[in-house]
C-alpha cells in the first residue's frame, strides 16, 4: 500500500471566506464546491508529506500550514498590498528556506516559504 495524497481540512463555519486569501494572495484554483466544503488546489505535483513539531523554528509557534511557493517576493508582494499582517518574518533560516508567517481568514497560521 502506498499513500497517494494527504489532504489538510481545516475548520470554517462559512468556507467561502477563504476564497480571496487563497485564490488571490496564493494563486490557488477553486477545484470543488459543495458549500459545506471548498477545496483549493495547484498545478504542481508534490511529495507526500506529514510533519509533527514541537515548535515552528527559530522559537516560533507551530503554523497550521505550511506553503511552499516558487516566488516568495511576489507572495510577500500580494500580502502587502493586502494589508495582511506578517505575524514573522520575512526571515533566512538557518536550514535553508527563505518564509513569512501570516493569519488566513480565518485565523490559522500560515507559514509561506520558498527554498533558498
């Protein structure tokens, strides 16, 4: 048996409210609606992955995601004009990826990053 895909589902009372964080400051295309649940996916292939952390790095708080991106400029770019507040960064991290944390709608902890 192999594991194909690990999916997170976070809680939200109306889905919905995501939509623009995740769409619009992520680049996330809206793949399924069923009101109740909205899920949100990109082009890319990726590696199955499941981390478990006592802390997030660097004394930080454990984020509730993590988002790998291609271009962390643009992301910070897209948050700024957002006025989204960085809750952390952007650092240089000492095992080699370049991140910010930010708060999505809803409130969960969103660690963006890209490897340097």
């Amino acid at each position: 048996m192999n594991v194909k895909r690990i999916i997170a589902n976070l809680h939200a009372a109306q889905p919905a409210e995501v939509d623009e964080f995740y769409r619009l400051i992520l680049g996330l295309e809206l793949v399924m609606d069923h009101g109740w649940i909205r899920t949100y996916a990109g082009s890319e292939r990726m590696a199955v992955q499941v981390s478990f952390a006592s802390e997030g790095g660097s004394g930080t708080p454990v984020p509730d995601l993590s988002i790998e991106v291609d271009d962390l400029d643009e992301a910070l770019r897209r948050v700024t004009k957002q006025r989204i507040p960085i809750e952390y960064g952007p650092s240089h991290e000492p095992w080699g990826v370049r991140r910010f944390y930010v708060r999505d709608p809803l409130g969960n902890l969103i660690n963006i990053l890209q490897h340097v």
